[in-house]
C-alpha cells in the first residue's frame, strides 16, 4: 500500500511539474544570388542534360536540310554561311563554372586565359554540319567577338576538331564595336549568306543590337519566318545580351547591383 502511495505521489508530481520548451535553432535560407553564381547551374545544364545535346543536334540537322534547299536553288554568287564561335560552335562552358565557384563574373583578362588554352570542347552536331557545308562547296565565315589575341588560339582550337575554313582570312575577330552587321556586310561583298548561326541574337542582324528587352523581344517575333530558315539559334543561358539588356548595357555595375535588378525582373506568384 505505502509503495502505490509513493508511486501515485511521483506520477502527481511529475504531472504537475511544468515543461520548458526546446528552442529549435534555425538558421535563415541565404539569399538566392542569380549573379555570379547562377552561370554555373546554367553550364552544368550545358554540359550534363541530354536536353542541352537535343537542341543543337536538332537545329544543326534542321540546317543541313536548309542547305540543301538553298543549294538546289540558282544563285548569282558562291555561297556561304556565317557563325558565330562561342555557344556556337565551341563550348566554354568551363570557363562559366571555374568563375562563378570563385564568386567571379566574366572578365577580359580570365577570359583570355581560357581562350589561350584553346581547349573548348564542340557544340554538339556543329562539326558534322560544317563539314558537310565545306563538302558542297560552301564556304564558312567565323565572325566572332573575341578579340585580335585570341587569334592563333581560335585558329587552333577550331583545327583542332577539323572546323573547315579555320583561317585568317575567314576569321573576323571584333575590331571597334561589337556589332557584326560591317563584318557580315564584308562577306556579302563576294558571297551569297544563306545562313547564319549564332547563340545570340546580334548574331543574325544589326535590329537586334543593343536593344532593350521588349525591343529585343518584339524584333524575335517580327523576324519568326526567319527563324530555322536562315537564322539557327543554339541555346546558351549562361550569358549573353538577353543578360545585359536586363540593366541596359550598364556592365559596370557591380555583381550586387546586377542581381538585384535581375531579381525584380523575376516573375514569381
């Protein structure tokens, strides 16, 4: 009796005694940075999804059946194509993520160091295609924003995968600005453009060039017919002018600065 007694007395006071609440540490979620650290999710999608390699091989063969329109079709001077490099036909993926895991954005002199290294992998389906344009005849044009020092490396790098017409007087590097539209004017004066290859809409013509983004937008839809016809646009969301156009060309602003305009024009529900 005298222990159930204690044992009831226990249970009594044990009930009565009051709980402290554990205090769970959570810490906050950091904040999301789109620059300069979401190139690098881009480029893991370049380099890993079978997506990624769909989209070029479609838009390289969609292009070899183009061609053999236009090559059935009479025509008063020899014929070419014109390209872009970068996102076009190689692949720089690397450079993306080695910069954006050192908590850096693009800059001129890495950027040469990668390019000097004349490493860049191929854009899937993009040598095949050349190739196959050389072979009929069609002579290829590299028009392309690197610069005059990078010229031996591009040169290296593009006959490294056997890139046809990887010569000095088909590789037109940036001089002044970096419109395209004198250099693709340049070719126009011996040669027929029949198509036009670029990851960049300022890679197809000049109405595209340092527009805003519902310029930008609007010029994309005015121009739909020419789109898997003469313009072939590969994917890049790593970088490019649908980027700058976000803060209208204003490179210099600091990391801190891009992201925040970016986020804003983010649609979220």
């Amino acid at each position: 009796m005298k222990r159930l007694w204690s044992g009831a007395l226990l249970l009594g006071m044990l009930a009565c005694k009051t709980t402290t609440p554990v205090t769970v540490q959570t810490s906050a979620a950091p904040a999301t940075q789109l620059t300069p650290y979401g190139p690098a999710w881009a480029a893991l999608w370049q380099q890993q999804a079978g997506e990624y390699k769909a989209l070029c091989l479609q838009a390289y063969q969609l292009a070899a059946l183009r061609l053999d329109q236009y090559l059935s079709q009479p025509h008063h001077l020899p014929l070419a194509v014109v390209t872009d490099i970068d996102e076009t036909v190689l692949d720089n993926s690397p450079y993306s993520v080695h910069q954006a895991l050192n908590g850096k954005s693009y800059d001129d002199k890495s950027w040469m160091e990668w390019t000097a290294k004349a490493i860049a992998d191929t854009v899937p389906g993009a040598p095949a295609f050349f190739k196959y344009a050389a072979s009929k005849g069609v002579k290829v044009f590299y028009i392309t924003n690197r610069l005059e020092a990078e010229r031996a490396a591009t040169l290296e790098n593009l006959r490294h995968y056997g890139f046809p017409d990887a010569v000095d007087q088909n590789l037109l590097l940036k001089t002044a600005g970096s419109g395209k539209e004198p250099r693709r004017r340049q070719v126009l004066q011996q040669y027929e453009i029949v198509m036009l290859f670029g990851d960049n809409l300022s890679d197809f013509a000049a109405i595209f060039d340092k527009k805003t983004v519902a310029e930008r937008n609007a010029a994309a839809l005015q121009s739909a017919a020419s789109f898997g016809s003469r313009f072939i646009v590969l994917p890049n969301p790593m970088y490019g002018d649908w980027e700058g156009a976000l803060y209208n060309y204003q490179y210099k602003l600091t990391p801190q600065q891009k992201d925040s305009v970016m986020k804003a024009q983010l649609r979220n529900y």
